[in-house]
C-alpha cells in the first residue's frame, strides 16, 4: 500500500513519470513533515541517494515551504537546486526532487490554503475591531452616564 490519496486539502503528489502514486495530506494540527528515507518520515522516499531525513515541508500563516535538511545529494524544485536550509516557498505544481529518486514529489491546493488562511486572518481582524468597538461603544456610554450624575 502507498501513501493515503487525500481529495480536499493541501498535499503533496508522489508522482512518477506523471502517474500520481500517492498523496501525502498537509494538514490538520501538524505544521511539519518530514521527507527522507527514514521510515519515520511522513513521506518515505527509498532511494539510495536520499537521506534518512532529507528536507522538510513547513506551513507558516498558510503558507507550505520546502527545506533541504543538509542532504548529501540535494532537494531541487523545479530543477532549481536549494541552499540548504533555506526555506523556499511552494506553489502548486511545481515538482520537488529529492537525491536521484525518480519520483517528485507536487504540491496541489497550497495557493488555495493560503487564500483561506488569509480570509481566516481578516475575518479574525474584522471581528477583534467590532468587539474593539463595542467596548470603546461601552466606555463612551458609561462616560455619559457619569456626566448625567453631576447634574
């Protein structure tokens, strides 16, 4: 059995030769997943020139970014190769390689998370600036009150 196939959500594609073997979900309470050889990794890559913990995928404000660990043979994207330790910022489509493996690995539905971790922030902010109101609303009713007394 391979990896789970997740329908909605981020998630990372294990592809090869274009065929989608699996998918790997970027979600729920976790912000980090760990890429390598090493089965305690949350994507397993068995490849000679991978790495027991090869690179990392991290999500930060709904954003997903691809780290290489230090690997000996290095994690690309888009064939571009990555500094290591370098975060690089993910977009939907565009292939990771790790090592020499023959699989990639494809991000699908990260621009779509960030869109609602966006929304989610400026619903957040809306609604600290009405409860914000609400209490100046408050303070400036209360104010009058005391000013009723004096008279």
């Amino acid at each position: 059995t391979g990896p789970a196939m997740p329908e909605d959500g981020p998630r990372i594609d294990v592809r090869r030769e274009g065929a989608v073997l699996g998918s790997v979900a970027l979600s729920g309470a976790k912000r980090r997943w760990l890429i390598g050889r090493s089965l305690d990794a949350d994507l397993v890559v068995n490849h000679p020139s991978v790495s027991r913990s090869h690179a990392a995928i991290t999500e930060e404000g709904g954003a997903f970014f691809v780290t290489d660990l230090g690997s000996a043979h290095g994690t690309k994207v888009a064939g571009t190769p990555l500094a290591p330790q370098q975060p690089f910022r993910l977009f939907d489509g565009l292939p990771i390689t790790v090592g020499g493996a023959t699989r990639t690995l494809v991000p699908v539905g990260t621009v779509a998370a960030l869109g609602a971790a966006v929304r989610e922030a400026a619903r957040e902010r809306a609604e600290h600036a009405r409860r914000e109101q609400e209490a100046a609303d408050r303070a400036a009713l209360d104010d009058d009150d005391d000013d009723d007394d004096d008279d």
